[in-house]
C-alpha cells in the first residue's frame, strides 16, 4: 500500500500540522507501509521520505501566520510527483488550504482521506460555504484531531468525522538525552519550558509576567521560538530569562526532559495540544492554560495543573505549587506518562492503516 502523506505548511517550519505529519509518516514506515510526505519546503527537505513543493509564502490565518505554497509552481509540482508515485491513498492534512492538499483533492480521483486540524473560526467556510463544501465531497474519509476540530469542519462543510487524536512519539521524548542543567543563583537548576511562536495567542505575555511574580524562586524561564512579539518581550522581560530562538526536534526532546515544569499558556486557537503529550511522554510536570484544547489532553490536577487563560496571578500561584510541591510534581508526571502512552503515535498509525484499506476496500 503506497501512502502520500500531504501538508500544505512548509516541513522545514516547526509546527504542530508538521509534525503530526512527519511523525505519522514515520511510524507507517516502521509498519512496513511505504509513505511520502508531500509538502512546501523552505530549503532542502527536512528528513528522508519528504518531497518538496518549493518553498512557502507567509500568510495570515487564524489569529496566526501560516506557511503556505498556493503558487502555480507548487500546484505544478505537486501534479508531477503524484503522477510519478501513482499512491493509492491520499492522506490530506488541512485538505481545504489552498497549495499541494488542496490541489491534490482537485485534480485527481485517488482515494482521499481528509484529517482536519482547526478550530476556532475559518473566514473562509463561512464566506466560500457552497463551493467549500462541494469540494468536501471528494473526501472518501474524513478526521478530525478533536471534538472541536470536528465541530467545526461538520458544522460548515456537512457530513460526519471520526475524531482521532493527534499522536506522540513516546520513545521520541521518553529516551531523548537531558539537555545540560542551567545555572541559577541557588544552584537548583530548574528551568521553566515555553516553545511557541510569540504572538498573542500563545500567552508568552503572561507567562513573562507570572515569573516575574516568582519572588526568589530560584529557576530560570526557557524561552523557545521566535515571532513578531519577540524583540518587544524580550525587552521587557525579567531577569533570568534564556531566548532560545528556534531550536530543533531534538533540543526540545532534550529540554523537555532537564526542564522543572513545562508551560502552555495559550489564550485560545489550540485546537489539541500535542506539545503537553511530548512533555508528559518527557517526563515533565506540565502547567496549562484551561482551554478547550488543552482539556482535551489533560486533566486539571491529574495530568496537568490548569489555570485560566490569561491570569497572571494565577499561573504563578500554578508555577509555585508545582515548583514547590515534589509530591504534586511526582503524581503529574506518573499520570502524565501514562496518558501520553494512550496517544501514542504507534497506536494512531494502526487507527489510520484501518481507514486506509477500509477505504480502498469501498473504492471501485
């Protein structure tokens, strides 16, 4: 069974779309399923098996900016390969945005399996609703990564999704190297972890004015990622505040494992938050925002601590509790690692070899 996994953001960009994609891709393989990942690239791609598009243009979508390759460059390249590798299912992530997935679901009559990955609000279902969803109705099976991404993609394009949850790389995380211990006054060497884009949404804001609540607490605050609130922050910030810029996939494994407590203040927009499994799967006491997304995942007071989204009060008093208290920090991350097993991505991947010949199976 040939699998062509496609992207429509740019593979050499972190992202949590990207991701999923390279990581489902690589455990099919380790199944025996051959599978190529499809996608914009911003220069050579990232990791054997990815195929690119060319690169990627940035634009706004969803409170954020997405790095998309609409151009006739791209839709021509994406024509090629897929004639040159004759798939016979099409696994199509954000199957709607305009670049290769998009293209793909148009030009040609290969089985397609559609995963959906939004919530919240997209201008473009409710401006573009009939010829959005006459194109839907070329998806031969339709997921969802959550109850909310679903909601969002039956409740505008009609039909049904199966919801299956975005999936970790236990291993990945669980076995990474611990990255070197940071200096800190006291000599503890705890280190809070952000990794997010910095714009709004992401709450890095808060975060920055929650630790600077921490009176001789004696930690410092990884900032990883980059944005167009960087330079601004930064400025502002207190002390012992490390700006990590973009780090690689192995650096967050590594960080994830050293770091004290792993925090994800996000305001809104996270339709499921992977980046709590990969810090559970790590081993690390996480701290959250109480937002749809995140409950998906974790549980206030189990597997996670939940504050609300944009306090900064709160998220200190979360900060201290979990620094503070090594028998709440212990039970968080003995809950956390069990429920990062239940999403691991070996189990999603043997979800998705189901659809994929359920859905060969019905296609005459």
């Amino acid at each position: 069974m040939r699998i062509v996994l496609i992207c429509p953001y740019s593979l050499s960009l972190p992202g949590g779309v990207q991701g999923q994609v390279l990581g489902l891709a690589r455990t099919l393989r380790q199944r025996g399923v051959s599978a190529s990942v499809l996608g914009p690239c911003d220069g050579p791609p990232p990791e054997p098996g990815v195929i690119s598009v060319g690169p990627s243009v940035s634009l706004a979508a969803n409170g954020s900016v997405a790095p998309l390759a609409p151009d006739p460059q791209a839709i021509r390249r994406t024509l090629e390969v897929l004639a040159a590798l004759r798939p016979d299912v099409l696994h199509l992530h954000e199957p709607l945005v305009p670049g290769p997935a998009l293209t793909a679901l148009l030009a040609g009559s290969v089985p397609a399996v559609g995963t959906f990955h939004a919530s919240g609000r997209v201008p473009a279902y409710v401006w573009l609703r009939p010829a959005v969803r006459a194109v839907a109705r070329r998806i031969g099976l339709r997921t969802a990564v959550s109850p909310e991404a679903r909601a969002l993609a039956e409740r505008w394009l009609g039909g049904a999704c199966h919801v299956l949850p975005n999936g970790v790389e236990v291993e990945r995380f669980a076995k990474a190297d611990p990255w070197p211990v940071p200096d800190t006054p006291a000599g503890t060497g705890r280190a809070i972890l952000f990794v997010g884009r910095h714009e709004p949404r992401k709450g890095l804001d808060v975060l920055l004015r929650a630790f600077a609540k921490l009176e001789r607490r004696d930690a410092v605050l990884w900032v990883a990622g980059e944005g167009p609130q960087t330079a601004a922050l930064a400025a502002s910030a207190p002390d012992n505040v490390e700006w990590l810029g973009r780090i690689s996939d192995r650096e967050l494994a590594g960080r994830l494992r050293t770091a004290a407590v792993f925090c994800a203040p996000s305001l809104h927009g996270e339709s499921f938050g992977v980046v709590l499994l990969e810090a559970m799967a790590a081993g690390t006491p996480v701290i959250a925002s109480d937002i749809a997304g995140y409950r998906d995942v974790a549980r206030d007071g189990r597997e996670a601590v939940l504050v609300p989204g944009g306090d900064a009060a709160a998220l200190a008093d979360g900060l201290r509790k979990v620094l503070d208290d090594t028998t709440l920090a212990g039970r968080l991350v003995e809950a956390g690692t069990a429920r990062a097993a239940g999403f691991s991505m070996e189990r999603l991947a043997g979800r998705y070899v189901e659809l994929y010949e359920s859905l060969l199976a019905r296609t005459p």
